[in-house]
C-alpha cells in the first residue's frame, strides 16, 4: 500500500508522488467526487490539489491522506519535500492535532500509549481512529458483553411466556402443533452490540494494519452471536440507551458512530476497493471551537458570564431576519455558531467562526464584506451591541485582533484569530487565549 500525504490547500505534481494523469488510482479519485457531490481532492492535469476536505482517501492501492494545518513541531514543515524529517515531523504532529480535535467534536477518549506506535510508524490517521476504536472496544469486551433482557418473537412447538393467541387464531387457526409466543431472553443480541458488530465487521474490510486486524478479529469472534445487520442507520443510534451497566462503552460507540456519520462510500472493482472517510475543515473548525469553550467554560467565559447559556447553532430557536409583507411569513434565517446568554434576553455575545486564512492586507485585513454583513445582521437582530468573527490563525502569522464600529450605531464587529498549531493534548494555551479574546468584550459590555 502507498501512503501519499497532502495537507489541505496542498498542491502536488504527479511526477512527485510517482503517478500518472491516467493511474487508475486517479480515475477511481474523479469516481468518488462525482458520487460524494464535492472536490475531495481536485484532479488537475500536471496535479491533484487538496480542498478543505481532511481524512484517508484510499483508491486500490494508493492511500491519499490529506491533513490539517494544525501541526505544531517547531521542526517540521508542511511544505517541505514529502519524505523529509521536517515533513514527516509536520505531519505526526498535524495527525496528532487531528485526532484530538476530534475528540472534541465526537466526545472520543484518546489514549496516547495506543496512538503512540502508531504515529512513529507514520500510519494514516484512519487506521489511528480503527485502533482507538478496536483497542477500547477489545479492552471493555474481555471484561464482559453488553447483555440486557431483549423481546423475542417465535413461533415454536411449546408455550414459552405469553401466548400470541389472537394473532395466531388470526393468521393460521388450522395449525395446532405451532404456538406463536413472546418471551423475555437474556442476551447478547441487543441493539448496541449489533451496531459494534456492524462496524467491527466494516473496519475489518478496510483496514491493513496487522495489530488492528488482530484486535478485529477477536471482536468479530466474540460478537459471532450478534446479529449482522445489512445497515446500521443514525437513527438506530439514537435509540442506543447508555445506563451504569453499560456506560463503559460509550467511547467506543462515539468512534463507531463517528465511523458511520462519515460514512465511507465504497466502490468495488475486481480485487480493489476505494473508499472515502472525511471531514469538512469548515464545519469541523465550527464544531470544535463550540465544543472546546463548553468544555472548558470555566476558564474561558469572563466571570460575568459563567452563569449563562452557550447555544450552539441556535439550538432550539428559529430566528429569521425579518417578515414578508403583506403575508408576514418569516424570511431569510438565521443560525449564528454560538451565542453566550444569560437567559431569554440580550445574548452578550455572538460568535460566528470562518475557517479561511485572513490575507492581513489593507484596514479590513482580509475580512470579506460578506461575512461583516452578516455579523451586522445578527447584531441587530437580536440587538447585541458585540459580534465575534473567529478565524484560524495562520502558519507564521501573528495573532489578530481588529474591532470595528458601526458607523451611526453602538455596534462593534470584533475579529480575532485562534492558533490551533499548538498541542491540543495540553490544552492549558488554548484556553489562556480564548479568555483573552472574551474578556476584553466582557468589560465592554459591563
């Protein structure tokens, strides 16, 4: 198997990776953007050029691995020659990064003794997520099954608990040798194991790890009782129920159901199989900065605001900019990234996130007007006098921070930018400037 590695926005010539313009492998890419609906990777003529979609694209026997710009080795570099230690350092440590903004944005428990082998070995970061998922799944099973009371419906030739008897008078009241019974049985077979067996079974398709096949497989041996679904659906995962005797499992199942979510799509040629597993930087930049200021509220929100919601995406309300005349139907939605509240009234904050690099050139610093425009938008709408854009802070750049006024009004646009190339596993900075970012808003609106 070939690993090529790209980082996002990365552009690289097929004479260095070693392929051709009409490499199978690169036919099987265009497939995967046709039936994803999106650029995945862009397939030039002379090149591929990676988007802002981040993750494991594998195509028979070439894997793509596409990662963040989230590295943080002083000694690596994203833009280095591939193969090089300062290129190979960029990408350990963006891999890294990665999976940890994903423990955030999927609740995940990362055990950096079960990544560590693997990110010495450079393996791409869809076989670290299979391992964490294989390897706490395999931990929690050797102590014992998931087992609960599960309703069984049989037509068998004694009475066992209750007798279906309308039902059975209804379909067949000529056969007397047959009895359709309900009964209560203790077993394995329960909603949750069905869908760990499910994606034990997919991983095992998809991985070429030796140690993960091996944790697979003894998964597989365990669960043989379980039923195989034909598909595991999202909502058969929110009907999962989580209670002491079975909350052991819950970071297992938030990686199963991160591997479901991202769903890999699959086409099957011969002996080859093309798969993709990935995220949009967008939406997942928007994700973890909700979820990392939930998780360390704390030491983030001014002391002023602790006592407040955090609302992300609106959640629960549906707020419209404004009313058709004369039919008064709502008109042009609204759904800020989060909002800091301190009940019904005023939030005290809007914040929207925009995962682009800010061009710092001339007095609006690369901020599209588009994007100030809509920020003016929720500020009047829900008449809060401060509104936040928050940008990813880019490689070699010093941090932003701008405020703007409105002009004729008591409004300010704030803008700032967030370094994520720091470790995510000591998150103790990243805190620190959040609440530096806040604060001064804070005492603005006090």
């Amino acid at each position: 198997m070939k690993t090529i590695t790209f980082f996002e926005h990365q552009s690289r010539a097929y004479a260095d990776i070693g392929l051709t313009p009409d490499h199978p492998s690169i036919e099987q890419v265009e497939r995967l953007n046709g039936l994803f609906g999106a650029e995945l990777i862009r397939v030039g003529r002379r090149a591929l050029h990676a988007t802002s979609y981040v993750g494991v694209i594998r195509c028979g026997v070439v894997t793509l691995q596409i990662l963040p710009k989230i590295d943080h080795d002083p000694t690596g570099n994203a833009n280095a020659s591939a193969g090089t230690p300062a290129f190979r350092a960029a990408a350990t440590s963006a891999a890294q990064n990665l999976l940890y903004l994903l423990s955030y944005t999927h609740d995940l428990e990362i055990h950096q003794q079960e990544i560590a082998p693997l990110l010495s070995k450079e393996s791409d970061w869809f076989e670290l997520l299979t391992r964490l998922f294989a390897a706490s799944l395999h931990r929690h099973m050797q102590r014992g099954m998931e087992h609960a009371y599960v309703l069984i419906e049989e037509d068998l030739p004694v009475i066992r608990g209750r007798w279906q008897y309308d039902r059975q008078q209804s379909r067949r009241p000529h056969v007397k040798h047959r009895f359709d019974m309900v009964y209560d049985e203790f077993s394995s077979d329960t909603p949750l194991n069905r869908a760990f067996r499910f994606v034990v079974e997919r991983l095992l398709w998809l991985t070429i790890d030796p140690l993960n096949r091996i944790l697979l497989e003894d998964l597989q041996t365990w669960l043989a009782d379980v039923c195989l679904c034909p598909v595991i659906s999202l909502a058969d995962l929110d009907g999962i129920q989580f209670s002491r005797l079975n909350e052991q499992f819950r970071p297992a199942f938030n990686l199963a159901r991160m591997f479901l979510e991202g769903q890999a799509l699959r086409l099957e040629t011969g002996a080859q199989l093309t798969f993709a597993f990935v995220f949009d930087m967008n939406r997942l930049f928007e994700q973890f900065v909700a979820q990392f200021l939930i998780c360390h509220r704390a030491g983030i929100l001014p002391k002023s605001w602790l006592g407040g919601e955090i609302l992300v995406q609106s959640r629960g309300r549906g707020l419209y900019l404004g009313e058709q005349i004369p039919s008064r139907k709502q008109a042009f939605r609204l759904a800020p990234d989060l909002m800091i509240s301190n009940g019904p009234g005023v939030p005290n904050l809007v914040l929207d996130t925009k995962y682009k690099v800010l061009s710092g050139q001339g007095n609006q610093e690369g901020v599209a007007p588009e994007d100030a425009y809509q920020m003016l938008a929720y500020s009047v709408r829900l008449d809060c006098p401060h509104v936040l854009l928050l940008y990813p802070q880019a490689a070699l750049s010093t941090r932003t921070r701008m405020e703007f006024e409105i002009t004729g009004e008591r409004r300010h646009l704030h803008v700032a930018s967030l370094d994520l190339r720091q470790p995510l596993s000591k998150p103790d900075l990243l805190i620190a400037e959040f609440n530096g970012i806040l604060q001064p808003l804070a005492l603005q609106n006090s």
